[in-house]
C-alpha cells in the first residue's frame, strides 16, 4: 500500500507500483481524502488521515493480499506509522519515507 505526500495525489507512486507489479508484489497506490482523484468536498472532513490508511489495507485484504506493507512518504509516512497500530490484521511492515512523527505539532511550530 502506497500513501503519497502532500499536496499531491497517488500518481508520483505509479512508476513504483508498475516497478513492484512487475516483480510480482501487488502494488496500491490511493489519493487521501480530498487529493488527486478524491473530490474537493471531503478535504474537509480528512482530519483522520490514518482512517484513510486503514481503508486503503482493508481494500487489499479484500483484493486477497496477505501480507500488507504500508509505505508511505512525507504527509503519508506519517499516515502509515499513525494507521498501523489500527490496521487488523497487523501489517507485514511499515515504511516511512521522511515522515513526520507528529503532523499536528510540526504544523504548530511552523505557524508559530
């Protein structure tokens, strides 16, 4: 599962979705509420951005995956180290590319 940055949209993943594909892994990339393909409307209401991450698992395990990695980068590293002690079953791993440990408080700090 492949949670991307912000502001973007799960399109920058793709070439790496195809390069896993290829090797034979199921890749997932989705947008976030409100980003890339997501309509504008829900941005709003994304104040639980580990939800979506949780979704994006479910979906797999849906799909028949039965080991689920969530890798995300930036905006989604921190999405996937806030998700994975929600997804059920636990994930096979966790990846996060640069993400912030905390997204609340960096925002905080920035404005300040």
């Amino acid at each position: 599962m492949l949670a991307h940055e912000s502001p973007s949209d799960l399109c920058p993943w793709l070439p790496f979705a195809k390069t896993l594909a290829d090797k034979g892994y199921r890749a997932f990339a989705f947008d976030f509420r409100g980003s890339g393909a997501s309509a504008a409307q829900f941005a709003a209401k994304a104040t639980r951005n580990d939800l979506d991450v949780v979704g994006a698992a479910a979906e797999l395990r849906q799909l028949g995956a039965k080991k689920v990695f969530l890798v995300g980068g930036s905006f989604g590293g921190a999405a996937v180290m806030a998700a994975a002690p929600e997804v059920d079953p636990q994930p096979a791993g966790v990846i996060s590319l640069s993400g912030e440990p905390d997204l609340s408080a960096r925002c905080r700090q920035l404005l300040a």
